[in-house]
C-alpha cells in the first residue's frame, strides 16, 4: 500500500481535518504545525497528534542520516544558484533558507519511509527531489 504525508504547505492552505488510513504524519511538519499555532488550544490539538502518531508508528521522524542528507542537498542547491547567478549566490527572501532547510527534511525523510509527499510547495520540492528522488505529489492533483 502506498503511504503518503502533507507537506506543512497542505495542511494550512485545505485546513486538511481527516486524515486518511495511508496517511504519516512527519515530525518536521508538526514542528511548523504547533509553532505557527494561533493559539494554546490549537498547540495542544498538535501535540495530542505527536503523541497518537508516535504510538501507532506512523511518525516519521528525521535520523541522523536524514539531516546528513538534507544538509547535502542544501549545499548542492545552494551550489546551483551560485553556479546559475554567475560565481555569487542571490541574497535569499527572508526566511527562504530556514523553510527550504525544512522541506529537505521533509523530503529525505519521506524518501526513507517511501511516502509520496503531497505539496502545494512544488518548485522547492522539485528542486530537492532531483537530489533525493522523493516520491512527490502536486496537492491539487491528490484532493481532486
């Protein structure tokens, strides 16, 4: 059976409510999910999450070889711009490094599970899955 997860991007824009049977949740996602939270009520919705998927097993949670990996493609991203601006990188949006660091993570993990992440965040997403080969999913395409 195939398994999938939401990309934080997902989760926000549809205000995704059920979960499917297929579905693990990634620790990196609930991170984004309970530090954004608008309120404690919404914080401790998040952790109840961390702590019921934790206990089936269907959290999936970064190893050390998952940030060694997403560290690798961020450098190998980063190479690209540089490579593409002519010998110095573009000065990046504020906050684009840290979301872009996160997706990573997301990604190389959901490659270790074999998930399909499913995300409205494509362009970032495609670019690390040409280093990682993360099954990903455009979230239109998914909730059609």
């Amino acid at each position: 059976m195939p398994y999938y997860t939401f990309d934080t991007s997902v989760i926000v824009s549809r205000s995704v409510q059920n979960i499917l049977d297929d579905f693990l949740f990634s620790a990196v996602v609930l991170l984004e999910l309970i530090a954004g939270a608008k309120d404690v009520s919404e914080r401790k919705r998040y952790e109840l999450l961390v702590r019921d998927y934790r206990r089936d097993h269907s959290l999936i949670v970064p190893s050390l070889d998952d940030w060694l990996l997403a560290s690798k493609v961020l450098h190998w991203l980063s190479q690209d711009r540089r490579r593409k601006a002519g010998g110095k990188a573009p000065r990046s949006k504020p906050g684009a490094t840290q979301r872009m660091a996160l997706d990573a993570l997301i990604a190389v993990s959901a490659r270790r599970w074999k998930t399909t992440v499913v995300t409205d965040n494509w362009d970032d997403f495609k670019a690390i899955q040409h280093y990682c080969n993360v099954r990903l999913i455009r979230g239109s395409k998914f909730f059609r």
